[in-house]
C-alpha cells in the first residue's frame, strides 16, 4: 500500500506576522533609500545646470534705435471739438472724448466740414455703448481702432489716423 502523505507542520502563529511586517519594513527601507538616492542625483543635476545658464553670458545685442514714425512733412492734423455723450448703460454715464484727424496735407478739400462729419459719426458711435465696453485694459484700443475705422470711412481713407487725447468717464 501507499505511504499517507506526512502532514504539514502547522505555522507557528507567532512567528508568521513577524516575518510578514519584517518583509514590508525592508521594501520600505529599500524605497526609501532609492527615492533619496534618485533625489539628490536629481537635485546635483538640475543645479549644475542652472550654474552653466548663469555663468553663460547672454549675447551682446547692440541697442536698438527706434523706428521712426510713419508720419512725414506733408501731414495736417485737424482738432475736433471735444464730444459729451451719455452712454447707452447706465443711463446717467456721461464721456468727454477730445480726438484730432492726421491727413496728408491737401487730400481734404475742407477739413472743418470732414473733421464736423466725423465728429458726428463719433457722437452717434459713443451713444451706443456702456459703461462696460469702456472698463478693462484693452478697451481703450478697441475703441481707438473703432473710431478710426470709422474716420476712414467718412473721409473715404483720406484721414489716415484719428488721435484720442483725452477720455474722461464720468
């Protein structure tokens, strides 16, 4: 007859945890000092790279001068009279906006009747907007690439450009 299989001695429950929280207590010990080992190599690595970018010197660029302006000898300017306009929201905002044409000299038969129209046209413009549309860091130049729109087309591109000097919101 066959031999019954010898029975497994039975684990001693005191030693059994001991060996289990002695094993995960390693793998720790082990992470550990894999994760400060691949910080400071980390750390060395980034460091001497920052050295090198201080110490490089950047390039010397000469200065560079401005560019002049696209305004020759043979502009006029026109000064408009100031406008005061409510403003469409809220409805007790006022504007005073005082602006002046550039054109090349001559382009403008009579430039008080062109700089009236597009005084007119900027009147009727400031009425539809509010309070708003006038807030914020980019508002100004929206509304300065608007006007000039606009005087570009009354004067049927003879003005080249519409100065703001002054907005006051009140």
């Amino acid at each position: 007859m066959a031999a019954a299989p010898a029975k497994k001695a039975a684990p001693d429950p005191a030693t059994a945890p001991a060996k289990k929280g002695s094993g995960m207590i390693l793998a720790l010990l082990i992470l550990t000092v894999l994760g400060v080992v691949m910080g400071g190599g980390l750390g060395y690595q980034l460091a001497d790279t920052v050295e090198k970018v201080v110490a490089a010197k950047p390039p010397v660029e000469p200065e560079k001068k401005p560019e002049p302006l696209a305004y020759t000898g043979n502009l006029s300017s026109q000064a408009l009279k100031p406008v005061v306009v409510n403003l469409a929201a809220p409805s007790g905002t006022f504007a005073r906006l005082e602006s002046t044409i550039i054109f090349k000299t001559g382009a403008l038969a009579n430039p008080q009747v062109t700089a009236s129209e597009i005084r007119e046209d900027i009147m009727a413009y400031m009425r539809t907007l509010s309070l708003s549309q006038l807030e914020g860091p980019s508002a100004l130049q929206h509304l300065r690439e608007d006007l000039n729109e606009r005087a570009g087309i009354r004067s049927e591109g003879k003005v080249s450009e519409l100065l703001l000097e002054t907005l006051v919101v009140q």
